[in-house]
C-alpha cells in the first residue's frame, strides 16, 4: 500500500468515541477519563463506541484551579520535559510520575478493549524556545525554530515552527515518536485546520509525516474549523479527519447551519477520509462552568443532530459526561440502526434544502436511505419523490430507523409528518 492507503486504513468508517471537552474543558484528571472510559467499555463499546481522547490543556499545572476565570492561563506553567515535549500535569495525572507519560493511562483504556487519545497544540511550547531546551536528535535548539509572531489568538501556549528549518520536522518527528510509546492511538490537533497562520499548512504536512513514521497507526483529527474547501485535498492527503465547523454547541442556530456545511463537503467522505461535524452536545455538559448544564436541544432536535451526522457520516464524539447519563439519552446513541448509518458507501447525498426543510439519501446493498429533515418551528409534512431518491419501481412501504414503524408510500413520493426541528429517516 502507499502512504495515503496506509492512512486511510486507520479510520476506514468514521471514528466514535468520546472527548472530555464539552464537560471537564481543560479540568479533566485522570479519575475523571477512567470513570468515562468504564462506562464506554460497558455501556457503548458494542455499539462502536471506542475512542477516549484527553483534551485540551492536560500539560497545564494550575489551569483547572482558575477555570472559571481564565479557560488559558498566559505563560501558565506546564509539564515538560528536556527536549520541550509537554507532559501531563502531575496534580491531575499521577500515573505520569517519573516521566511515564499517559502509557499508564493509555495501558489502562486498552485494558478495557478501547482506544486513547490526546488533544495537542499546533506548534512548539513559547517556554522551550524562551528557555533555549534542545530539539531531540539535532544540535538546535527550540529558539531556533520558533517564529516569535505565529501564535495562536486564542490559545497562548505554542510557537509555530519554521518549516525550512530541518529541525522543525525533528521536534514534530521527537513528540509523535513519544506519544506512540505511550500508546496513543488518536491526535487532535487544535489550531490548524482553518489555517489561521501562515504556517499551519506545512504544519499539517510535518505532523502528518512523522505520524507516518512512529511505527503506529495513530489517527490524525484537525481542529478548528471551519475547513476550508479548497484545501480539501490536502485534508484528504494528510487527515483522517477534519473540522467543518468551529465549536459546535447545543443552539439550534448551530444545528440548522451545519445542513449549509454537510452540503459543501458531501463530495469529500470517503474511507480514511472525514469531514467532521463537532462533538454530540448531549447530557451533561460544562462543568467547567460555575454550574452544569443538561443539553439545551429538544428531543427533535437531538434526533435531527444523530440523523444527519450519521447519514453525512461524520465521526461521532460524544462531548458530555458519561456517568450517569439517563436511558433515553443513553437509547439514542444506540440505535445500531442509525449508527449502521456511518458504514455506508460513499454517496451521501443532499437532494433538497430550504429554509423548512432538508433531505439527504444513501444507498447500501440495495436499499435505500432517506432522511428527512423538518426545519421549521412548526410541524410539516416533508416529501420527497421516490424516482428524485433514485428508488426504481413501485415500493409500498418502508420502515422508520429511529423508531422501527413501518412507513406506508402512497404514489410514487415518501412523505412523514414531523414535529419542529425533527427528523424522520426512512429505510426503503
């Protein structure tokens, strides 16, 4: 197989999981990723359910004490070690000590049969180039490397590194080399996707290179979005997967904008190859605020939410805290019918879009796939003809995937009745 083959193998479907963003943000420990990788292994890894990835900030010494007050602490102290490589905050992951790393924490997710991952920042940590640390296997050190004016708006951690420095390819070789002896089997890369400086697209090129490297098939994950489309090849060159969208979060503004979104990428899924959507805002989320809060979407709109990201096929990461979560939230993202949804084909079409409505098909070992999308504030009626669906022949009726009641076709048209901002998807 040749390179892209070989990372597209990592993710042939779209890769589900969990991340502890939505809820802990940049709080997460160590009891808190253990507690909700024992409920995927129980609850949800026989659905297909397997990543657990540690978000942002797990380097940060002090960052989960001032949350509420600074989501990024400015020159915060961090875990690192001699060749500027970050690694997790003591405090918060005590297995690491004696520069173990997470591969306690990711021997302990691979125990339970699931998969690990890790969130870093784009770039070179500010205090390895401000302390002059060596970059592993070259006689430069991280100043040499490090542009002083590329830094994340958002985000004060990192350094962009200079792509026409050999070196820098070294520091990206020397932290991929590290996480795949810990065990890491999954990267999100945060300030990147959208290339927001003038470096990052070389960035991709680097990370991705020494990921092809480590010897182990880790899938890479490139954030924030939006994804630009006239990059599209060099996601599909370099990425398991991509975000087509800034944060996403339980509004239904969000949700209705993401059909606009799925409609530019549709062309663009294929095996190893994944325009995403965003995490599933469901359950508890933001701890990290002064008071949780349960999802803010409506039953509809939580069906709308699975539908179309099952159908568009977009890896599925659950951002909530999994604990406790209650039966019907539970029921909904179990739903072996809708999840069976993402081992689709490609093809994934949007037929029909408008203000009150949307429509998207799929078509797998002879059947076909319709989901209809009521985007109005008011019950409607959606239809679609069955020719338009490329449906051949007369076919007198089909079943409802969310519920399992058959649907009656009358004429040569699907039409459902559905309650605002829900979501029929008929199996025909």
């Amino acid at each position: 197989m040749n390179r892209v083959d070989i990372k597209n193998a990592r993710a042939l479907t779209p890769p589900m999981g969990w991340n502890s963003y939505d809820y802990y943000n940049t709080s997460a420990d160590e009891d808190d990723i253990k507690a909700n990788a024992d409920y995927m292994a129980k609850n949800l890894k026989k659905y297909g359910w397997e990543y657990v990835v540690v978000d942002i900030e797990w380097y940060s010494k002090h960052g989960h004490r001032t949350n509420d007050e600074y989501q990024y602490i400015p020159f915060e102290a961090v875990e690192i070690d001699g060749y500027g490589r970050l690694l997790p905050a003591l405090e918060r992951f005590p297995s690491s000590k004696g520069g173990k790393g997470f591969k306690p924490l990711a021997d302990y997710i691979h125990s339970l049969g699931l998969k690990f991952g890790i969130h870093i920042m784009r770039g070179i940590p500010r205090i390895a180039a401000h302390n002059h640390l060596p970059v592993l296997g070259t006689d430069t050190t991280a100043d040499k490397i490090a542009i002083a004016n590329n830094i994340c708006y958002w985000n004060p951690d990192m350094y962009g590194v200079n792509p026409a420095k050999p070196a820098s390819q070294a520091y990206y070789d020397s932290i991929i080399r590290q996480y795949a002896d810990w065990g890491v089997d999954f990267i999100k890369c945060d300030d990147i996707c959208r290339m927001d400086m003038p470096t990052a697209e070389e960035e991709i090129k680097m990370l991705a290179r020494a990921i092809d490297k480590c010897g182990r098939p880790i899938v890479l994950s490139l954030s924030p979005g939006a994804a630009l489309i006239e990059k599209a090849w060099l996601y599909s060159q370099t990425a398991n997967m991509w975000r087509i969208t800034d944060d996403f979060w339980d509004n239904w503004k969000l949700l209705k904008a993401m059909f606009e979104r799925c409609e530019v990428w549709e062309k663009q899924s294929a095996p190893g190859c994944w325009p995403d959507c965003d995490m599933l805002t469901i359950g508890k989320l933001g701890k990290w605020h002064k008071k949780e809060w349960t999802c803010n979407f409506t039953d509809p709109e939580l069906k709308t939410m699975l539908s179309l990201w099952c159908i568009f096929r977009s890896p599925l990461m659950l951002g909530c805290k999994l604990p406790g979560l209650d039966k019907k939230t539970l029921k909904l993202i179990t739903n072996e019918k809708i999840l069976g949804l993402l081992k689709f084909p490609e093809g994934a079409r949007q037929l029909a879009r408008d203000d009150e409505k949307a429509i998207w098909v799929n078509k797998n070992n002879g059947k076909t796939v319709i989901a209809l999308f009521n985007l109005a504030d008011k019950t409607n009626k959606v239809s679609v003809g069955l020719k338009d669906a490329g449906v051949e022949g007369k076919v007198a009726e089909g079943t409802e995937l969310w519920t399992g009641e058959t649907v009656k076709i009358a004429g040569k048209a699907l039409s459902v009745e559905i309650e605002p901002h829900g979501a029929a998807v008929v199996e025909l």
